[in-house]
C-alpha cells in the first residue's frame, strides 16, 4: 500500500505495519466496546400497541471476536473485518403495551447480539500536517441473530415477550448503526492519536537546511539537486518504507 504526494513523496506500508494496525484496531475495539456510552431508546410497538424506553444502558456482556482481520488493498485502502462478536446491553425498562388495558412496563430489559459481523474500509491519507491518517469511507454492521430478555418485569414482563421479537428487529438496526459509529469514532480519535505517535517526520526543506546527504558522507545537498535530474533516496524504518524523488527543475 503506497502514499503519494505531489511534492515526490512516497511511503509505502510494510507487511510489519499492517501487523501493527491490525494489533492497533483489536486493542481499540476490545477496550472501547465494552464501555459504550450508550443514550436513550424510545421504540414504538407496532400497530399502536405502545412502546418502550431502555434507560441507563450499559453493557452487560461482551465477548471477543472470533477473527479480527486487517488487509490493505492498492492503491491505499484498508479494509477491516470482524467476525463473530456477541454483546449483550441492558437498561431500565419503562413504558406502556397495550393490551385490551394499557400497562405499564417496569423492571429491565436486555438486549442480545450475537453473531456481530463488521466491515470497515479507509483510506490511508496524508493530513495537512503532512502525517498519515486514516480516514472512512464506509461501515456496515450486521447482527445474525438479535434477542430480547425481560427481567423482573412481572405480569407485563410476560405481555412484552408476545411482542420481543417485532421489537428486537426494529432494534437491531439501531444498535447496527451505533457500533459503526462508534467504531468510527474510535478510528478518529484513537486509532490516528496512536498511529501518529508512531510517525517521524522530516521535512525535504529540513534535509537541505541542515545538509544531511553531506553529514553521511556524500556530495552537498544542492549540488546533488544540481547533477542529477532524478535522485532517489531510499530510507526503510520498521514499519514504513520512504522514498524521496529529487528532480531537477
């Protein structure tokens, strides 16, 4: 996978980095999932058979996926899978079904997914500081199987089962939406925070500035620039590969 400039710049991604951002990503999902922050939610019954509202969701919980894979495509795309991920949230439930008599709910319900397949595809770009990022471009969550439990729901615990199944499917594209998200989110902020932490960046300018070329030896740096018409400089660091094209204007 390869990063272009216009300015001759080009980096190109080891097999190692791949290693390391798919270490990244797991480290990410595993300790963020778990902690979800998670707002309020209303859904309706259908045919005006009441609703119901989950209050205070938490995770109750979360088991690792079973594969969690990280390839890259050219020219420098990302693509990120997981497979197999079963969470559970739960929530204060209140509410009202309707049923010959309106009754309210009470008690907590939780909310089961399990077989959570998710798919990520990026893109690797330069920032305008000039330091790679990985930016979105787009998600897609599935949940194999999604279910409903009500505890300590008494006699309307037991009225709101006859509907779970109609509401778990209305719920299931919500919490869909909210993995994406969040994993988002995490790719945002996390994930570039810590892959910009692995960067070193030195400026063409600053190579010229300080005469680098003649410090190890070689030819002062203009007068490269000078002779040669191309001048490739290959410099390999753990993760990345850079290669720096010098040409004569």
């Amino acid at each position: 996978i390869y990063l272009s400039s216009s300015n001759a710049v080009r980096i190109r991604i080891l097999p190692r980095a791949v290693a390391y951002l798919n270490n990244i990503g797991a480290e990410i999902l595993n300790e963020q999932l778990p902690r979800l922050s998670i707002s309020n939610i209303k859904q309706r019954i259908n045919n005006g058979q009441g609703y119901i509202l989950l209050s205070q969701i938490r995770v109750s919980r979360y088991k690792r996926p079973t594969e969690h894979i990280i390839s890259t495509s050219a020219p420098n795309k990302i693509i990120w899978i997981m497979r197999n991920l079963n969470m559970g949230l739960i929530g204060s439930l209140s509410g009202e079904v309707n049923i010959l008599v309106p009754m309210k709910l009470e008690g907590e319900a939780e909310v089961l997914a399990y077989g959570v397949n998710f798919q990520l595809e990026s893109a690797l770009e330069r920032s305008e500081t000039g330091t790679a990022r990985v930016s979105i471009i787009f998600c897609r969550t599935n949940i194999q199987l999604m279910n409903i439990e009500i505890h300590n729901g008494g006699m309307t615990g037991i009225a709101l089962n006859l509907f779970k199944q109609g509401i778990s499917e209305q719920i299931r594209s919500l919490i869909e939406t909210l993995i994406c998200k969040k994993v988002t989110e995490f790719i945002n902020d996390d994930f570039n925070e810590k892959l910009l932490q692995t960067q070193t960046k030195t400026s063409l300018a600053d190579v010229i500035r300080i005469n680098a070329f003649a410090a190890i030896g070689l030819p002062n740096t203009k007068e490269l620039m000078e002779t040669f018409r191309p001048y490739n400089v290959n410099i390999s660091y753990s993760h990345l590969e850079v290669s720096v094209f010098i040409k004569n204007h």
